[in-house]
C-alpha cells in the first residue's frame, strides 16, 4: 500500500508530500498536451526500436534533444554524439547497463561530451527504461532542493538517490509519477517568483488556474 506522506530525507525542513500532490501533478499534466504528447511519442519509439544500428540511434538523440530541450547542440552535433555513442554501445555494456538499470551507463554516455550532458544522459536512458533511470532537470533539482535541501552537484548517483528514496516510502516503482510531480513543482516554484521563460503551456496554465497548482504544495507541521 501506497503511504499517506513522505517524511524529509535527512533534512529537517518538516515539509511532506502526500499522494494528493503526485495527483495535482497529474492532473495538471493532462492538459499539458504538447508534453503529454512528445512524452508518448518518445516511449513508443524507444520501446519500438533497438540501438542495433546508427540511424536507429539518431532518431533517438534528436528526439530526445528536440522534444525535451536538452541543449545538446551546445556541446556536440547529434552526428557527432552518434558516432561516439555507437561505438561506445559495441565496446561496452551500454544497452546491458541500461536494461539492468545500472548507472554506469549514464557514465558512459556523459564521458563521450567535452561537456556535461546529464540532462541528455538521464532522458536518453530514461525512455529505454523507465522505472530505473530518473529524469534529470533542472526543475527537478529546484524542487528536490525546497524540499529536502538538495545541493545539486551533477551528480546523477546523489541525483537517483533522493529519487529512489521516494519510490522507497511510496512503495512504488512508477518513476514517471514522482519526475512529473518534481519538475511541475519545480516550475511553479519558478512561476511563484515571476521567472520568465518558462514553458509557454505550462505559464499559460498556470496563470488561468492558480489553484490547480496550489495543489502541489506539500504539508506543512
């Protein structure tokens, strides 16, 4: 059975999320319909298609990077990645690591870029297995941080740890339920500052329907 809240992780911040915030995360996720829609449509293609062949593993990157803005062209071409890529899954145990959720295989990819590309990493693993590999964004930190006072240090083990820490009190492996949760949390918490550039849909929804998202609040002692 799913628990009612989870307690701080090591931090005495005596905030609690309850099942009723995973829900509020959901429900505003539903009529996100551009994010519902490029998450569905990187599942069916991941799920789809093995890494057997580069032109495979391209569509996949360029997915991953268009549909959820990992700025991947900053550090390297998506040409470039795959050649590194592919020839990284030959030499070592990337799709072994990624099927057993080891997270040696976010080392793998992260060591190929001049740059760090833990955003791309965890997505790119994330969509091949999603009950073990935990979306890294920066909202997701923001969140992880008000809530448990997390010092992001682009480590994706400490990342992965508070993350599986949740799953642990909640009993569940639904990793999608808890990331939607973090990186919606962690968009109102930029929201409640007036921060701009934030994602459009999401902005939009937000100002029309305030209490929607008040919803997402933990408890409070």
């Amino acid at each position: 059975m799913i628990e009612e809240k989870i307690n701080t992780l090591g931090e005495p911040s005596g905030i609690n999320i309850t099942i009723d915030n995973l829900t509020a995360a959901e429900k505003i996720l539903e009529k996100v319909n551009s994010w519902t829609f490029n998450r569905n449509v990187l599942t069916n293609y991941f799920q789809s298609n093995t890494n057997n062949d580069k032109s495979t593993m391209l569509i996949k990157i360029i997915l991953v990077d268009s549909l959820y803005n990992t700025n991947l062209s900053k550090t390297m071409s998506a040409i470039e990645l795959v050649e590194q890529l592919f020839k990284k899954n030959q030499e070592s145990k990337l799709d072994e690591y990624i099927q057993q959720g080891n997270l040696e295989a976010i080392e793998i990819i992260t060591d190929i870029a001049p740059k760090n590309i833990l955003s791309f990493a965890s997505k790119f693993c994330h969509f091949h297995n999603k009950n073990a590999f935990p979306i890294y964004d920066s909202y997701a930190c923001i969140a992880l941080k008000k809530l448990f006072g997390y010092k992001d240090k682009r480590k994706y083990s400490e990342f992965a740890n508070h993350i599986n820490k949740i799953k642990q009190k909640f009993g569940t492996n639904d990793l999608e339920r808890i990331d939607t949760f973090l990186w919606l949390y962690g968009l109102k918490l930029e929201l409640d500052k007036d921060k701009k550039n934030i994602n459009k849909e999401v902005t939009e929804l937000y100002l029309k329907n305030p209490e929607l998202f008040k919803n997402l609040e933990p408890t409070t002692p």
